[in-house]
C-alpha cells in the first residue's frame, strides 16, 4: 500500500475559476495526508484555494501556430507554459512519489493507486524509469484519430496525469527544453504529406515533445526529427518504449477525471488510435509478458448509468424551475384576488 503521506501531488496549470479548487478539494479528499503543490502563474488569483506549496512562475507566453495554408486562422500553442509549470512544480516536489495533475482536473477516488504494482515484467533493453509510470489512456496515443489521417504517431502518451516515483517524473520532465518559435509555431515538416494531422505547424504534439526529448536523453540515436517522421522502425521502438515504461489507465482504473474533456473520456472506446487499458494489456502481453492473461475491462456501468440520468435530468431542472414559477405565479394571483375580494 501507498500512503498519501508519501505523496506530492503537483496541480499545474492556470487557474480555473469552476474546476481547481474542485481539484485541490478532491486531493484532500482522497490523498489527504498528501503534499499539495500548486504551480501556476505570476499574478493569479490563489485566494479561498488550499494548497501546501505555492509556486508562481513567470509565464513564457505562447506562440500562435499557422494551420496549413488553405486555413487562414491561427492557434495558440501553449506548450512553454505546460512545460514551465509542471518543470517547477514536480521541481519541488520532495516526497517519495508524485502525482502530477492539470488544473482541471478531479479525483473521484484514488484507484489508480492499485495498478501500482501490476505490470511487473519488463524488458531491461528498454526500461528507463526506476518503476512504471502511470498516466492517463486520454489521448495516449498510436495513431491519428478519426478527424485526422489515421497516420502513426510515435512517442505519444497523455500529458494529463503521471504517476511514479518522483525522481522518475523529476527525470521525464525536468531536462525537456523550451519550445523555439519554429518549433511550436511554423514548422517546415520533413515528411509534408505524412503528418499525422493536417493543420497544426508544430514539430511535435505536446506530448510527443515530453516523451521524445526524455526518450532522446537515453537513447540518443533515435531518429524522430518531427511528426511526420515515422517509420516500421521508430514505431517498433516507440512501441517498446510505451509498454514497457508506463500503465495506460482509462477513467474506470484510475477514477481522475476532467470535465472540460469530458465527451473524450466518455467516448473513449469510439476514438481510434488511443491506448486503451485493454489495448494497454494486449500490448504489455505481446512486448514483456507473453505469459500474462488479459482482462479484459467492462465499463464502470455505475459511471455510465450517473451519466446518463444527469443528461435525462439536466431538461427536468429547467422543467422543474418552470414548473415552480407557474405555481408561484397561481399562488400569488390567488392572493391578489381573496385581498381584493376581502376589501
């Protein structure tokens, strides 16, 4: 068992109004013995929230990112502040394990906790952290999905949450370097025509750019210079590198949640191309452990059945609301009239 005491948990991110402080409240809920670092912003309103480390940082901007010509607008691409924040935060943190989290999201239990120590086989040639991380299967990724071109994309696991040693994720994110302008704004593709999506001009996704420049450190002849850059074999080696390095956990395993991205944790199992839990045990299957039996994971139906009758309930509170003016409404004009039939 893993005590929340042994834990730093680091909220990373801007300030969000409606979902930190349900953040910060849900760490104290169900790791509440643990360290609460909050890395965010010079100049941000940290008021009313509860936290045990603050650490403000001096936002580098974000760079606008050119879509492919026939799209003439243009999007910010905020990786630099990402990378600041979670560097400075993880940066502090001093307990044995770390939780990493973005400000929006929530703890419904601490679930994740459990796989902890249940993918234990792995293969030395491409182990790297000191124990397996934990993250999130929102958006890991093999592929595009169904709104790109279902090209490879390599090196990909979400940037949501980690969770590992600390020294493992101080390893993963403290040496990834700032993003340069061509970088992370208008970048000249080696491969044009094999780019995993079609209208964002950076050289990386974001989490491609954690992973390839922590994988680069160790293995320094790995040949990745962009997105579109990928081959049987920097595929095989990402692959090898994904399975037997992290556990991808879906919402049901892990119990963190984010609402802001709620339609892809609940339309997770139609989205092509991520790495699923149970995608996640066929691979760790067929990569470190031929020997280990799937199981197979049914949905949380407890979780799927509250989503649907908050949406089958969300028209009846307007109904209701409606319903309750009516009656006012009769109500006081019975009123008016025994007032006036009474004078």
């Amino acid at each position: 068992m893993i005590n929340s005491n042994d834990i730093s948990v680091v909220v990373q991110g801007a300030i969000d109004k409606e979902n930190t402080p349900k953040c910060l409240k849900s760490i104290r809920k169900y790791l509440p013995d643990a360290e609460i670092i909050l890395s965010t912003w010079e100049g941000s309103d940290v008021s009313n929230l509860d936290y045990d480390v603050l650490v403000l940082n001096k936002d580098p901007g974000g760079y606008k990112h050119d879509f492919a010509i026939y799209n003439k607008s243009r999007s910010m691409n905020n990786f630099n502040r990402q990378l600041v924040s979670a560097q400075n935060g993880v940066f502090k943190a001093n307990r044995k394990y770390c939780l990493k989290l973005r400000s929006d999201l929530e703890l419904n239990n601490s679930n994740f906790i459990k796989y902890w120590d249940k993918f234990n086989k792995q293969n030395d040639e491409y182990k790297i952290f000191k124990h397996r991380v934990l993250c999130s299967s929102t958006y890991s990724r093999e592929c595009s999905c169904q709104s790109g071109t279902g090209y490879p994309t390599p090196f990909h696991p979400s940037d949501f949450w980690f969770f590992g040693f600390t020294e493992d994720l101080k390893d993963y994110f403290c040496d990834c370097p700032i993003q340069t302008k061509e970088e992370a704004s208008n970048w000249s593709f080696k491969c044009p025509n094999r780019c995993p999506y079609t209208t964002p001009l950076w050289r990386y996704a974001p989490e491609q750019s954690f992973c390839i420049n922590w994988v680069k450190k160790y293995y320094p002849n790995i040949q990745f210079y962009d997105w579109s850059d990928w081959n049987s074999e920097n595929i095989e080696f990402s692959n090898n590198i994904l399975y037997n390095n992290f556990i991808f956990l879906d919402y049901e395993q892990s119990g963190i949640y984010s609402k802001k991205h709620k339609w892809a944790y609940e339309n997770q199992d139609k989205i092509i191309g991520l790495i699923t839990y149970n995608h996640f045990q066929e691979q760790y299957s067929q990569y470190c452990d031929n020997n280990y039996k799937i199981n197979t994971q049914k949905k949380n139906y407890s979780y799927q059945l509250d989503k649907h009758w908050q949406k089958f309930i969300t028209p009846l509170k307007s109904l209701n609301s409606w319903l309750s003016q009516i009656v006012s409404i009769i109500y006081y004009a019975f009123m008016v009239l025994i007032t006036k039939w009474r004078k």
